[in-house]
C-alpha cells in the first residue's frame, strides 16, 4: 500500500480537526514556558543583551535574603488567612443551608459582594480602617482600654492586614463552593439520622463532614495556590513596596518589583532573576498540589 492510500485509509482528517488547540497550545502554552528556563539562566534588564548567568541565578536564588524574607511573609499570611477562611466559609454554608427563600439569597449575595468589589477600593477602606491615630479599629480598642496598634507599620500588623483582606475577598467564593458540595448531599440521609437520634454536631460530624471531604479538599488546593501566589492585595496596599521593613511583600511582589514595575523600589531590575523567582514558585506549588491530589484522590474513594 502506498503512502497515498495510507493517508487516505488513516484518520488524518480528525487529527486536523482538533489540531489548532494543540498549535495555539504549544504556541501560547509550551514556548514560553521553555523561554522561561531559557530566560532564567540568564541576567537581563530588559534593554541591554541578555548574560548568560547558568545555575548562579538558582544559587543566588537560595541565599538571597529578600526571597527567604518574602517567602516566609508569604507562609505567614497563608497560614493566618487561608486556614480561617476556608473553616468559617465551611461554617457559614453549613448555617445558609438551613435557610430558605429570600433570606438564603439574600445573606449569599451579600458575602459574596467583596469577591466583585474592586481591590483597589478595598484597599483605601482597610487604610481608613486600620490607620494608626484615626483608624476605626484603633478608636474601638482604645474605648475598650486597649493601646493603639501601628498597624501599618508593625511587622505583624501588616501581615494581620492583608490576611484580613485576603478572608474579607474570598469569603462568599469558598461558602459558594461548599454549598454547592452540600446541595449534593441527599437529603434522605439527614432525614434517617433523625429518626435515629443523631443531634446536628452528630449528623455534620458523621455524615456532611465525610460526604463533603472532596470538595474540602479542593477548596484547600485552590486556597493554597491562590494564597502562595498572593500579590494584588500587598501591591495596591502599599503601592508596591511590601510596607515598612518589607513586612508585606510577598513572592509574588518581589517579582514584580525584579521586574522593574516598582516606582521607588530599591531592586534594580532583572528578568532573568525574576523568572528564576516564578520558577521557584511553580515548583513549591507544584508540590503542594501533588500533595494535595493525593490526599483528594483517597477522599474520593472513602466517599465511594
């Protein structure tokens, strides 16, 4: 058989079908993701021609006082805004389940109002909120015989601050997901553990928790990867600069500042190094997502 009429005899006409996803996929999706690795190993400002630099961006990298700073701001305020978040909108869905009709609508629409507010607004609220002389929060505390706090200046203020943002923003999203994942539990199964006895700690404890468990699961995996990557709300907080000693700047905002987006930062820029910095991040988050896959995968199966 000739390669004409193997052509003819194969499905090549499918393949062309749904090729364009894969070229605008490999155009969009992989060149620059090799680009990246190539750009990373070099030093460059984005003018002047690209030095190759190797592995010592990656050395740099790891000693770099900045990024471990900016990496362990990054945990902390993870660690104080995503875990309350995800356990108070589990809390509130479980509350809004029970309501029914406009008051439902209601409540679900006004916690979900912050996620479509504009961040830049938010940010001059939570300044006029958390201000040192004239905050509200600092006129509440000082009338029930506590000192004020430099909340925008103390190195844990700051961070209370953005995490106070960060639950602020995200908290209707998650509650929308987590009633969604109750909805789907049937309801025959409240209705038998009535019968039998069960009180609501019993029954949530017993039979929402486990039935619920994958889709707990995925709310901590975007939770985490959303929370690693935190930028938006330390960059419009304090234009950029991360607060006083750096206190606010996250992984995420020291790359932007290495790429030159920063007016009056200190770090010069250096794509090549902010690349190394994105790298870094995409291998941490691909670990935790691993991690956390796994653990959604045995969820799945104990719900089976």
């Amino acid at each position: 058989m000739n390669f004409a009429a193997r052509l003819r005899k194969s499905n090549w006409h499918l393949y062309a079908a749904i090729s364009p996803f894969f070229i605008l996929f490999g155009v969009f999706g992989l060149a620059p993701l090799f680009y990246a690795g190539w750009l990373s190993l070099h030093r460059w400002n984005g003018l002047s021609a690209p030095v190759f630099a190797g592995f010592d961006q990656y050395v740099r990298l790891v000693r770099d006082g900045a990024f471990l700073n900016a990496l362990l701001n990054t945990v902390i305020i993870f660690v104080m805004a995503q875990i309350p978040l995800v356990i108070g909108a589990l809390a509130a869905a479980a509350i809004l389940s029970r309501l029914k009709g406009r008051a439902r609508a209601f409540y679900q629409t006004a916690l979900f109002v912050p996620q479509i507010t504009s961040l830049v607004m938010v940010a001059i609220v939570f300044q006029s909120l958390f201000s040192g002389s004239f905050g509200i929060i600092n006129k509440a505390l000082s009338s029930l015989g506590f000192p004020f706090i430099d909340w925008l200046t103390d190195w844990w203020g700051i961070k209370w601050v953005i995490a106070f943002m960060v639950i602020w923003r995200g908290f209707g999203y998650f509650m929308v997901i987590f009633l969604a994942g109750l909805a789907a539990i049937p309801p025959s199964l409240y209705d038998a553990a009535k019968i039998d006895g069960a009180g609501p700690f019993r029954t949530f404890w017993s039979i929402t928790l486990p039935l619920l468990r994958p889709t707990v699961v995925f709310v901590v995996i975007i939770s985490s990867i959303g929370g690693l990557q935190m930028f938006t709300e330390p960059q419009v907080l304090f234009n950029g600069l991360g607060g006083p000693n750096d206190a606010g700047r996250t992984i995420m905002l020291l790359q932007y500042q290495y790429l030159g987006s920063t007016l009056g930062s200190a770090t010069l820029p250096d794509l090549g190094y902010a690349t190394t910095i994105s790298i870094a991040t995409f291998l941490i988050l691909l670990v935790v997502s691993i991690a956390q896959a796994g653990t959604l995968k045995r969820s799945l199966q104990v719900s089976e």
